[in-house]
C-alpha cells in the first residue's frame, strides 16, 4: 500500500478485492471502485453492525452500472453487547430527533398563533385610539 502522504496513490486489498486509493489526506482516502467511481463513505446502523464505518460503490442500485464493490473501515465490535449498546444508542438519537422535529413544528404553531394574537391585538389598540379620538371630538362639539 502506498504511503498516506497528500496526493499519492495506490492500491490495496480489500476481501478479494483490489482497490485504488488516492490518499488526498490520511483520516478521509478517496477509493475508487470497480467502476470509476468514488465510493461514499456511510455508517451502518443496523442491529448487527452498529456503529461501524464503511465505503460502497455509489452505483448498487443501478440495475445497469451494478457494483458489488464494499469494504469494512473498521473492525467488527469485538462484543455482542457492544452492538448492542450501540445500536440503542441510535435507536434513542433517532427518536429524540423526532421527538425534536416535532417540538420545532409545534413551537412554529405557537409562534404563528402568537404573531396572530398580536396582529388583533395591534388592532385593537388603533380601533380604540380611533373610538377613543371619535368620542374626544364629539364631547368638544356638545
């Protein structure tokens, strides 16, 4: 493998696969796949691999360009509690992101109702000027 100097290059094994890197700097190496193609760096979230990084061709889905290009950043969690542990962990980040993307919708209710209330507030104020003038000049006119 070529050394994690900027701009170099390389190649490294991945399983059976060989894979071409270009170090653009040590922590976030560009590998490209089979197809030419960057591959994107994702973490995985499911049960049995919580937590862990990888990178995978950009191109799975495409019945035409189809890539089986995958490879693991990072070892396996060496415990089932662990993987555990971390995959309720992100079941609970999950839900308090929910749990906050319904608290901002119901603050922006609030706020609307707010600026409602004192918009008839506003009102309220300048019909009460205006009666308030209206009744001034009718006493002087008596």
């Amino acid at each position: 493998m070529a050394s994690s100097s900027i701009g170099s290059t390389g190649s490294m094994t991945s399983g059976l696969q060989n894979v071409n890197v270009n170090f653009r700097n040590r922590n976030n190496p560009m590998v490209l796949c089979r197809c030419g193609v960057e591959a994107s760096f994702s973490i995985s979230w499911t049960e049995k691999n919580s937590g862990r990084k990888f990178r995978g061709c950009t191109n799975f889905k495409d019945p035409f360009r189809y890539c089986k290009f995958f490879m693991w950043l990072d070892p396996p969690l060496p415990r089932e509690d662990y993987k555990n542990l971390m995959y309720q962990m992100h079941l609970a980040l999950v839900g308090m992101a929910d749990g906050n993307a319904q608290l901002e919708q119901v603050n922006v209710d609030q706020n609307r109702r707010l600026m409602l209330m004192m918009k008839l507030l506003f009102i309220m104020v300048i019909l009460f000027a205006v009666m308030l003038v209206t009744g001034i000049v009718l006493l002087v006119k008596v």
